[in-house]
C-alpha cells in the first residue's frame, strides 16, 4: 500500500534522467558540429595565430570529444535524476513531509520577494539611471541604499 513512496520517485527520476541526456544531446552535438565546421571552413581563424602549433600538436585530443560526450552525459542525466529522485521520496515520506513543506514555504516566499524586487529594480532603474549616469541622484541614493539593506537582509 505504500509502494507509490518508491515507485513515483523512481518514475519522475526516469522522466528528469531522460529530460536531461535529451537535452544535453540537443545542445552539445550540434555545437561540436558547428565548431568542427567552422574550424575547417576557416571561420575560425586558427593558421594565423602564433599558437598554431598547439592546434596541430594537440589534434589528437579531438577523440576526447566522444567520451566526454557520452560520460558526461550519462553521468549528469543519473546524477540530476537521482537528486530529482531522492527530492520527490523525501515529499512523500511520512517522517520528512513537514519539513519538506516548511522548506518548500520558505523558497516560495523568498522567490516572491526576489521576483518582486527584480520588478521594481528593473522599472525603477528606466527612470532613475541612463546607464551608469544617475538622472536623479538624490532618489537614486535613497534606492541604492533600500536595494543594499534588501540584500542584506535576503543573503542572511
């Protein structure tokens, strides 16, 4: 009757595993791919550096590519998928669910506050800044030192 305590957490793990190694493969591949080819179409220029003769002497290290690619790929996917695991099994088991909810409250309320503080930052800097130039240098003080005190207060 309490088997959905391991086996959601197993399920979502697989999900957050696969996600994951997806996503890495979507991003990395087609970036080596560019990179290789724009090596050996010259876009990127490497035969007039002083350099070079790194580039020419460490061409063998092109094969590390494909381990990496695979290791760390499935290193991270199994990694982030047990964190995401063992996460999801401490919100569902009974001894830990209140503290797990206490924790959830408190991010959620600093996340809040956060996303506030970037709005008001963002709209307040359009009116007060021109860059690095204070438009209206007494308001803007006033602000810097309410933006000072905040942090302070949020990285306690």
């Amino acid at each position: 009757q309490e088997r959905y305590m391991v086996v959601v957490p197993a399920i979502i793990a697989t999900i957050v595993a696969f996600m994951v190694s997806a996503s890495l493969s979507f991003i990395v591949v087609p970036s080596i791919t560019s990179s290789i080819l724009k090596l050996r179409s010259g876009l990127i220029p490497t035969m007039k550096k002083k350099n070079f003769s790194d580039y020419y002497y460490n061409v063998i290290n092109i094969t590390k590519l494909t381990g990496a690619l695979f290791w760390g790929n499935l290193v991270a996917s199994i990694a982030l998928g047990l964190v995401i695991g063992f996460l999801i099994f401490l919100s569902l088991w009974q001894v830990s669910v209140f503290l797990v909810q206490r924790i959830i409250a408190v991010l959620i309320g600093v996340y809040i506050i956060v996303i506030v503080t970037w709005f008001v930052i963002r709209s307040y800097k359009k009116s007060a800044f021109v860059g690095f130039y204070r438009v209206k240098p007494f308001s803007a003080n006033i602000f810097s030192l309410f933006n000072e005190c905040l942090n302070m207060g949020l990285t306690i």
